[in-house]
C-alpha cells in the first residue's frame, strides 16, 4: 500500500494528494506540522534524511521530489493519464516541473517567509542540527532574512511566472495540451498563494484557479481546508536541482 508523508494541502504536498485523489489511489496518511517542524524530528529523518516532505512509500521504495513522484505514479497508475496526451504535451509537463522548482516555489518560500517574520523557537532550532549540511545552511540564511532587494526580486520572478502561466493558459483553459494534466497539478499549489501574498494575477490565471480549485479531486483532496488559508511552503528552498 501507499503511503504518504505529508504537510496538509499545501504546496508539493497538496500536489501529490491532488493526484492520489484523481487517480482514486488509497493511501496511509502520515500528516507532519511543518509549524512546529516534525518534519526535523528523528523520526521523519529516518524516512526522509533532507527532512522535507512529501514522501510517498511504496513497496519497499521511498520516493521524494514531488515531480517526479507525480511522474511515477502517472506511469505506475495510468488511469486517468495526466502525463500528457502528445509529445509537445509531454514536453510542457516537464517544462512545468522544473520550472516550479527552479523559479515559482523558490520564489515563493522568500517572499512567504519575509511576510512570515516569525524566528523558530529554540526546540525548532536544536531540529536544525539533525539536518545535512545543506540543508542547515539554508536555514541559517533563512533565519539570517532576505534582503528587501532579494524580497523584491522574488516579487518579480513570481509576477513573471503568473504570466508565463497566463501564456500557456491562452490557447486551451490549461497548462499544457487541450486537457487537465500533471502540469496543472504542479503549478496550481503554488499559484494558488499569490494572492494572499500580494501578487495579482492575469484573468485567466484567476480563472483557471478558480476551475481547478472546482475539480472534484482538488475538492477532495483540499478537504475542508482553503488552499490559501493553509500553512505555506516552509522553509527556506533556494538551491534546488535544475
Ligand atoms: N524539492 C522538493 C521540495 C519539497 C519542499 O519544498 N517541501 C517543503 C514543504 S512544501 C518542506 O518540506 N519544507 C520543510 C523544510 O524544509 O524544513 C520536492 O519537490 O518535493
């Protein structure tokens, strides 16, 4: 059986629960507060030693980076396929994985945690030291802040991203091909937090949020929870692959 490790429905995590509830997969759910940072605790470092989540087990393998979990599932559960009907299909999907992960949730965690302001309590700190070394220079810089420049330029990157979402939105209603796919699953997350940033987005990025956020799978796997009122991102995710 599945399972997954999880921070609620909010960014990657939201995405896998998003694709677990439209491909009707059955899972053991193992929700962490990132809030009071379980996922740096040594129980959750055994599964995941970079202490981020989600993470999705299955039969013996433990699976992490959200796009491509979202890929191995998609190939693993093909029904419904999302992982793009055609080649140019295909190529956008990956497009949108990595551009997630190097631009919008990058982005994203600067402009969340300089809005955040609020430092660790020493219990959360002792968490840092169980960390790799990557990993807690990281946090130190987080904990150091961004700059009103940097804060600044992760403003702008994100304005760009919700254009370039509005770009690929112009010619079908979705991110890439004529249909719903992993692409969408990806980005809508984090899009999804713009505005309760500050960011305003083109009309058709508020009205595909607005679509995608109606989907019963989306529905399903939001539960009760506004995606905008869930915790953000935590963390401090500059320095990511790609
Ligand atoms: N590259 C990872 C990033 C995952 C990630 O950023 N996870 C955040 C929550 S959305 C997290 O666990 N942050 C906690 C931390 O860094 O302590 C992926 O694609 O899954």
């Amino acid at each position: 059986m599945i399972a997954l490790y999880h921070g609620g429905p909010s960014g990657h995590s939201a995405s896998l629960l998003i694709a677990l509830a439209e491909k009707g997969l059955a899972y053991k759910d193992h929700r962490l507060d990132l809030a009071a940072f379980a996922q740096h605790a040594p129980d959750f470092l055994a599964v995941n030693p970079a202490g981020q989540v989600p993470v999705l087990r299955e039969g013996g393998r433990t699976l992490t980076e959200t796009f491509f979990t979202l890929l191995y599932l998609d190939e693993r559960y093909p029904d419904p396929p999302l992982g793009g009907a055609d080649p140019e299909a295909r190529y956008t999907v990956q497009k949108w994985g990595k551009y997630v992960e190097t631009h919008i949730a990058p982005n994203l965690a600067i402009v969340d945690w300089a809005m955040r302001g609020q430092a660790p309590d020493e219990a959360a700190r002792a968490g840092f030291e169980r960390l790799p070394p990557e990993r807690r220079a990281l946090w130190a810089q987080a904990l150091q802040g961004f700059s009103a420049e940097e804060v600044q330029a992760a403003r702008a990157a994100l304005a760009k991203a919700a254009d370039r979402i509005a770009e690929d939105l112009a010619s079908t209603g979705w991110l890439a091909g004529d249909g719903w796919s992993l692409a969408d699953i990806i980005v809508f997350p984090h899009a999804a937090r713009f505005a309760a940033l500050g960011l305003t987005v083109p009309a058709t990025v508020a009205d595909w949020l607005e679509r995608v956020g109606q989907r019963s799978a989306v529905r399903q796997a939001l539960g009760e929870q506004s995606l905008v009122a869930a915790a953000a991102t935590m963390g401090p995710e500059r320095g990511r692959w790609g």
